[in-house]
C-alpha cells in the first residue's frame, strides 16, 4: 500500500510543481511592467515641476500635415495674446512709426515696450555686469548665457593667436595680408575677420604661448588672383602647408590640429581636395558649412555668417507696421529656390519674387514679418544676415546648414528652421505662430543683431568676437611644446 501511496503523492507533486513552473514568468512579467509602469510614473512627476526645467515632447513635423492645428514642431501654441494681455486689443497698443530707414533713433511709447521692449534689445545688449534682470531677458536665446559670460570673459583674457608671419614684399602679399580698404559685398566676412584678428589684442608674436596658429591665406583673394585662379587654389593651398610643415615646426606637432583658416566664398569648399591633412586635422572656419558635403566637419569645424557690411545702426521697423507675412527674392539656382517661387508666387499674401527686385531690397525686408532663406548654388547666403539687420525673423529653408554660433545661440529663440521637404506648409506654419509668438520671435531677432555685424574695429559680442568664442571652443586644452 506504501508504494501505490507514494505514488499517487509524487504524481500530484509534479502537477503542483509543473503548474508552479508554468505561472512563475506570468508572475516575472507582471511584476516587471508594474515596477516600469511605476519608475516611468515616478519620474515623470520629478520632472514636471512648475518654473523648473522639464521635459519637452515636440510633435514630429510630418503630424502638422494631418492636423493643421499642429502647424510647427518646435512653436507650441500658448495662451492667446488677448488673454495674456487682459482681453488689450491689438489696435489699442501704441504703434513704432519709422518710414525712413536711416532714422535710428525712434523712441518707443511706454505702452508698447511693455509688450515689445524695444528699448532694451534694439542693439542686442547682453548685460555683462551680471545685472540678474537684463540677462534673465537675454537668457533664451543663449543656450547657456552664463556659461557664455564666464568663458568669454577668459578668453578675452587668456587667447592667443599666432599668424605665420608676412610682409609687404611677399608675392602673395595680397594673398596674406589684411586689405587696406573697407570690404564690401556677399564675402567680406573673410577680409573683416583677417583685418579684425591683427588689430585685436588677441596676436601673439610668441608661438610658444600660442593656443592656435591662424594660416591668413585668402580664398577670395586666390580666385581673383590672375596668378592663380579657381583652377590654381587646390595647388596653392598645398604648397603653402608644406611650405610652413618646412619651415616651422608648430604643423608637424600637431598634425595641424590647432591650425586654422577663414574663407567664405564658395570655391572654398573644394579648395583643400590636395591638402587632405588641413580638411582632416584643421580648423575650417567657413561660411559653406554644409554638413552633407565630405569637406566639412561638423563640431571640429565652424560656421562664420556670411554678411554683407552696412554702416550704421540697424534701421527700426515696429511688427505692426510689417504688412507682408514673408518675403523673398532671388535668382533660381537650385530647386528649393524654384520650388518655393512656384508654389507661392502667385500667392497675394506672400512675397515671393523669382528675380531680383529693383526696388530696394530694405524696404522689402523692414516691410515683412518673416524673411526667407532658400538654399541657392550652397547653403548659404548673405539673406539671413539681411534679415537679422533689418528686424525680419529669419525663416531657413536650407537642409544640412551648420548655422553660425549654433554652439551659442539657441535659433529657434529667432528663428524658423524647416525642412524644405516641408515648403508647401510654409504659409500654414506661419500663419499658425500667434502674435504674441511672433513678438517674441522678432524681440530676440533686436537681441541677437549685433552678434551679425562686422566692425573696422573689434568691438565686444560683434561677429569677430563670437568667431573667436567658436575657436576658443575648439581649441586643445592641453599645449603642445614648441620644442617637442
């Protein structure tokens, strides 16, 4: 009787023990979603904190095409400007009135830069006092504001440059020295940078302090350069790197890694296809920074605007005085650019222009609330640059640009940046950002003009001291000895 007894037992044994087996990963997979259910709830709750940073959730672009009331990723709609401003209405707020573009020094009303402080921003003043109020204000269009003041205040201190050394005698004196005139047109940046660097205080005559060597050679100067020519600039870049690689010692050290150049015309972006070690090891500070061409590195390398120079203050145009909603105009020398004119030219409200106008361009600009960059022949031009100056919020339509600064400032603070995919939604995602958000918009645009502005003469936060912030960036923490 034992036996048959001992078995029955064992056989319900092994069904209770199967039966167990069979719910132990229901019971793991249970426990497991409840304990992530719990973390994920958990830490969202941290997160969201009123006044504290927080976690943003942007809906994808290709949603706005579902819903139109999702008409821009990166623009969520807030409380409209009537309610912000207790029920004020848009034709009670005290208007900005500046017909001439060379009058500069309108007075806003009291009423009006309560909404829109223009009397704050119009130059793009950032407080560098440490007045807590005024760089609250121009906090959002850094990514991190004191961050920035704490290090370009180093590197005002501590930076230094050293230029290979020319003279007037040289046969490419031209080629390598600073212009003794006033640079003008689509890439003066190049020559005002050049002209800049040797009369800042950032030069150095000792290479052993020396934290980057700058090789001063210029690329619009080549091309113009009977000499030598779009054809002859591969050659003359070579030459010049095994000339100085001879010559000194700072290019063998370094495999040029703490070298650099400037160049901001087009050619340049094939100009070091014999010079490998220069577009590999070296600092390329250039205006054609398209991230989907194999000359540029992105984070290694850096954007300089390209700008074309006016005298001047920039000229003040109130947002309610601006009547168009964009504007652009220019020759049709790549498919974005004949995308947008077909799809808008015809459309009264937009302007949009497949040729060159011939009136002038600023009224244009200061007459528009958004001033359109279309990608041409490169990614860049000289528009967003025009935008900025004449209080126009850039809106960029050029896939692949590494913008200038994009290590400083925060675009999306003054910006609009689509996808060109994305050109038959431009009138919708414009029409959709809210008075109060365009406000804010075009403000930050008062904030960020003088960072696009080239001087005779350095003055502090202009174009030449944020290129310089961009290499003080980059350059090594660690100096290599002049001996070794």
């Amino acid at each position: 009787m034992a036996c048959p007894m001992a078995g029955t037992i064992l056989l319900r044994l092994l069904k209770d023990s199967r039966r167990g087996l069979f719910l132990v990963p229901i019971f793991l997979a249970f426990g497991t979603s409840f304990f992530i259910y719990f973390s994920i709830s958990s830490t969202l709750k941290l997160h969201i904190v009123p006044g504290q940073t927080r976690l943003h959730v942007n809906l994808p672009l290709e949603l706005s095409k579902l819903n139109p009331e999702h008409v821009h990723p990166l623009l969520i709609k807030r409380a409209s400007f009537e309610e912000r401003t207790n029920s004020l209405a848009l034709d009670e707020i005290p208007v900005l009135t500046n017909d001439s573009e060379d009058d500069v020094n309108v007075q806003e009303s009291v009423g009006f830069s309560e909404i829109h402080p223009l009397s704050n921003v119009s130059k793009g003043d950032v407080d560098h006092q440490g007045s807590s109020g005024n760089k609250e204000s121009n906090s959002e269009v850094f990514h991190d504001i004191t961050l920035f003041e704490e290090d370009y205040k180093e590197m005002n201190k501590s930076l230094k440059i050293y230029v290979y050394p020319h003279t007037k005698n040289d046969r490419f004196a031209n080629i390598l020295l600073p212009v003794d005139y006033e640079p003008g047109g689509n890439y003066a940046s190049e020559s005002y940078f050049k002209k800049s660097l040797f009369r800042s205080h950032f030069i150095t005559n000792d290479p052993s302090e020396a934290d980057l060597f700058y090789m001063p050679f210029s690329i619009a100067g080549l091309r113009h350069d009977k000499r030598v020519g779009v054809g002859g600039i591969k050659k003359f870049i070579k030459n010049y790197v095994d000339n100085i690689s001879v010559k000194y010692p700072y290019w063998n050290r370094s495999g040029g890694a703490d070298h650099f150049y400037v160049a901001c015309h087009s050619v340049g972006r094939t100009a070091m296809e014999k010079a490998v070690e220069v577009k590999l090891n070296a600092i390329q500070v250039v205006c054609s920074s398209s991230y989907f061409l194999s000359g540029y590195v992105t984070h290694k390398d850096a954007s300089i605007p390209q700008i074309w120079p006016r005298k001047g203050e920039p000229p003040i145009r109130a947002p309610s005085q601006r009547k168009k909603l964009a504007f652009y105009a220019g020759a049709m020398n790549s498919r974005v650019r004949e995308f947008l004119v077909n799809t808008f030219e015809n459309d009264s409200g937009m302007s949009i222009h497949r040729t060159r106008l011939k009136s002038p361009y600023s009224e244009a600009l200061l007459g528009s609330k958004y001033c359109i960059h279309a990608k041409g022949f490169e990614v860049n031009t000289a528009r967003i640059g025009d935008a900025l100056y004449y209080g126009c919020v850039p809106v960029v339509l050029a896939d692949h640009y590494d913008l200038p600064y994009a290590d400083i400032l925060n675009w999306n603070s003054f910006s609009l940046v689509l996808s060109t995919a994305d050109i038959p939604l431009l009138k919708k995602v414009l029409e959709g950002i809210e008075f109060e958000e365009y406000l804010k918009l075009q403000n930050n645009v008062m904030k960020v003009q003088k960072h696009f502005q080239w001087h005779n003469f350095p003055v502090d936060f202009d174009a030449f001291h944020m290129v310089m912030y961009e290499l003080w960036l980059r350059r090594s923490h660690v100096r290599i000895p002049v001996g070794s």
